[in-house]
C-alpha cells in the first residue's frame, strides 16, 4: 500500500467510477469513492448501490470477432476489468448479447468495493473540486448534479453539452398473452427473445398511436437539446415516416411466427430483464410519452393486451463536455492536471464504453503516482480507439457522444469488406493490446481478488450492503 501518498478521490459511483477505484486499489493506491446517492438520487436511478443499470441488455453484443463492443468485451477482461467479471457472475442468457440481472450486478461490484482495504466509499455530494485533492477522477456520469456541473463549466471554460436519453417499459411475464408471443432469436439462434407480430393494419394502426400521443412536456431550458440518436425514443422515430420502425427496432428480418409459418409484417422483441424471466423488457422502446399515454399505446401490441408493467418509459437529460477541446490523450483535463475524467460524462456512450474509460483513468494515475509512463493504448484496439476518438480524432464543432464502433478503428490496407473486414480489425487489434500490456502497471494480487469476487467479500460489507439496500 502506498500509504504516503494522499487518496485518489474518485467522484461517482457508476460503472465508470467503480472501475477507476478497482484499478487503483488492486495496484495498492489509496481510494476514496464519493458517491451523493445514498443521500440524494437522480431521475434514472432506484437504489442506492454502486454500479447500478438501467437496462439488462447494456452490455450488448459478447462477439469479440466481428463486433466491436464484444471486442471491447475481450479487451476489458484482458485488463482484469472488475466490472466484466461482475457481469459474468450476474449473466443472463439473451444469445449473442451479454444481458445481466441488474440487481446481482450492482450488488456484486458493491459488495466487491466496499470490502477493498484500500477503498473507502463516501456518501456525499461534491459540488467542487477542492484545492488539496492531489489527484481526482471526476466519473459523475450523464447525470451529473447541477452544482458539480456548473463548477465544471467554471474551471474548463466551455458550457457543457447535453442530449436526452430515455429508458425503454418492463413488463411482467404472467401478463404477456403467450398463444400469441412465441420464443425465437432471429435466424433460429436459441430462444432468448420473445416475439409479439404485428399485420399491416396493426403496424400502421400503432404507428399512428405513437404519432398522436401525449408525451412529457419539455421545460424552456431543455427545448433545444438535441436527442442522442442511438437511443432515439419510439415516438420520436415513428414520426420520421410510416416504415421507420419496420426497419429499425420493430423489423421482423430472421423471424417466423410458429402460427401462420410466415415472417410478421413487423415485430416487437422482448428481453429478459432478470434470470427469474419474470420480467421482460420491450427491446427499442424508450420513450417519453407520459404513463398513461404508454400504457394505452402499449397496449395496442398483439399479446401485450393486458401487459402489466414492472416500469414504464421516462426520460432524463444527460450532459457531457466537449473532451477534444479539454482533455489530453490520458483522460487528464488541460486547464488542470490534476483532474481526470472518466465514464459518460466524457462522452462516451454506452456503460461498457464507460467502464473502459474509467479503467484507463484508473491505470494513468496509478502509472503517475508510481513515477512509471503508460502511453495511451494503441489506436487499433477498441480501447484505444475510443479514447483517440474522444480526445484527439472527433470534430469539437459537431462533438457528440459515441459508441465504441469499428468506424473509430484506423483503416486497414486493401479492400477486405463486410465481416472479413471486421475479423481483420478485431485480430489486429487483438496483437495491439498484447504489444502493449508489458506497459500496463501490474495488479497486486488481482487473480486472488477477482476469484472471491462471487462470494461478496467479508462480513462486515455485506452489513454495510444490506443498511445500503434498505435505506436506498
């Protein structure tokens, strides 16, 4: 332990912020995670646990070789990433996807945190950064409060940017009308998936619904942010023309319906949102139609008739600062050194790209506190590029947030296309994180710590975890 040495101050105890915390402390650095909920929430969030998801589904694909999050996937794991092994221990079947059982996840992390040695969890709310914090990690993620944000906007200089993102309904299993659902994954790959069909005159019948709907009211401060556009709300989408859906969350392409032997005019999936299978979530439907509105519209679905729903849609608003103009190629912010930041915030989107930008903030200041250069990770890994793209390779003037994509990777000689073409990139990327882990500072013991991780660490953190989830 370096003992000699101030805390890390990490602020944020999302997926992002966990990560920074782990990788500092499995290198024997002092950490104090701050974390406001606990005392106070934000308009996504339902408990007060660390690590907490919004969606089952937000690891998305596992595919290492021809996908570029699945490679992220492999990368992560490869750099002893405590929120992939979490997510191993709290998977859920969902095909080629990596789903989770949310509550398992975030009780993992949160138990695996707080049992760290190293580690001191803060229930508090930061407003500032103050002037004797000798290094910070600032992972507040899309929701961060007002006052932290505008002391960031103070100190970079530049108005933060933001867009909206909207969180898709549950519903309960027993409700769903399964002589008309069936299981299959497109193409016949398993049956994660539940399937709802739709004919034309239901399709268009829907569409109409979601055109006409009320939905909540913007404030005068919010009217003209833009909306994230992997995550557009199905409303939002159903008003860019009739067969908008049809081509994008509701197509019915690898589909047969087991009653009539034909592929649906148009289809609504559902995941499983917990290992139970009690409950599901409808697959592209965020939304920001007001609840009753939703329950009405919904409801119109073939076998959601009578849906009974766990949550319903909503929105919340998401900021991010404009990282090519303000940070360095280490995550550090220029006008202070001191500061780096991390997760969603940076903008990233996406939690599995959040996490890795919390590991790589946690292994630069590890590296620096321990007098050792860590260059940034090669741009031909998904790491690595994602990184370049946030601080060095995005246009500041149109800035907006990414998933990691094998569009950010540099381009390969020649004119391999399609999935040949992807396989090329992930195996070169693949010999670029091996030529640069030597470079990685090395964990103390992390195999050890990462064995232990599914029994929640000592007693006293699952105390601590069960006064968390009974007050939050």
């Amino acid at each position: 332990m370096r003992a000699s040495l101030p805390p890390v101050h990490v602020v944020g105890g999302g997926l992002a912020g966990c990560e920074a915390a782990w990788q500092l402390a499995t290198r024997g650095h002092r950490v104090v995670l701050h974390e406001m909920r606990g005392c106070r929430s934000t308009p996504a969030h339902r408990t007060a646990l660390l690590a907490e998801l919004v969606c089952s589904n937000s690891f998305r694909s596992d595919d290492a070789e021809t996908n570029a999050v699945g490679l992220l996937h492999a990368e992560l794991r490869a750099l002893g990433s405590l929120v992939m092994a979490a997510g191993e221990l709290a998977r859920l079947p969902a095909g080629a996807a990596m789903a989770v059982d949310r509550d398992v996840f975030a009780r993992t992390v949160t138990a695996r945190l707080l049992a760290h040695p190293a580690i001191e969890v803060r229930r508090e709310e930061v407003t500032d950064v103050p002037d004797d914090w000798a290094w910070v990690i600032l992972a507040t993620g899309p929701l961060t409060s007002e006052a932290l944000a505008a002391s960031i906007a103070r100190r970079t200089g530049a108005d933060n940017l933001a867009f909206f993102d909207a969180i898709a309904p549950i519903v309960h299993a027993h409700s769903i009308d399964m002589w008309v659902a069936w299981r299959q994954s497109r193409w016949d790959r398993g049956q994660d998936y539940l399937n709802c069909p739709l004919d034309e005159a239901q399709y268009r019948a829907f569409v109409e619904a979601l055109r006409t709907a009320e939905t909540v009211e913007f404030r005068d401060w919010e009217r003209d942010t833009p909306y994230f556009e992997g995550c557009l709300p199905i409303e939002v989408m159903a008003a860019r023309g009739m067969d908008t859906l049809r081509f994008g969350p509701m197509k019915p392409v690898g589909l047969v319906d087991p009653r009539t032997g034909r592929r649906p005019y148009a289809v609504v999936q559902l995941r499983p949102e917990n290992r139970a299978g009690t409950l599901w979530n409808l697959v592209g439907f965020q939304t920001k139609m007001r609840h009753a509105e939703q329950v009405r519209v919904f409801r119109m679905i073939p076998g959601l008739e009578r849906a009974e729903f766990a949550r319903l849609g909503g929105l919340h608003r998401n900021s991010f600062i404009r990282s090519p103009v303000l940070l360095d190629r280490t995550l550090r912010l220029k006008a202070d050194p001191r500061i780096r930041f991390a997760g969603q915030i940076t903008g990233c989107e996406g939690y599995v790209e959040s996490a890795a930008m919390g590991l790589l903030a946690g292994l630069f200041v590890a590296a620096e506190r321990a007098g050792r250069d860590l260059p940034p990770p090669p741009p031909e890994t998904a790491v690595g590029a994602l990184l370049a793209h946030l601080t060095t390779e995005a246009d500041p003037e149109t800035f907006q947030p990414m998933n990691v994509n094998f569009g950010l990777f540099p381009p390969l000689p020649g004119t391999l296309r399609g999935r040949e073409r992807r396989r090329a990139l992930a195996a070169r990327a693949r010999a670029a994180l091996a030529r640069w882990l030597p470079a990685v500072p090395p964990a103390e013991a992390c195999e050890e710590v990462l064995e232990d991780l599914a029994r929640f660490g000592g007693t006293q953190a699952l105390d601590h975890l069960g006064a968390v989830v009974a007050g939050g």
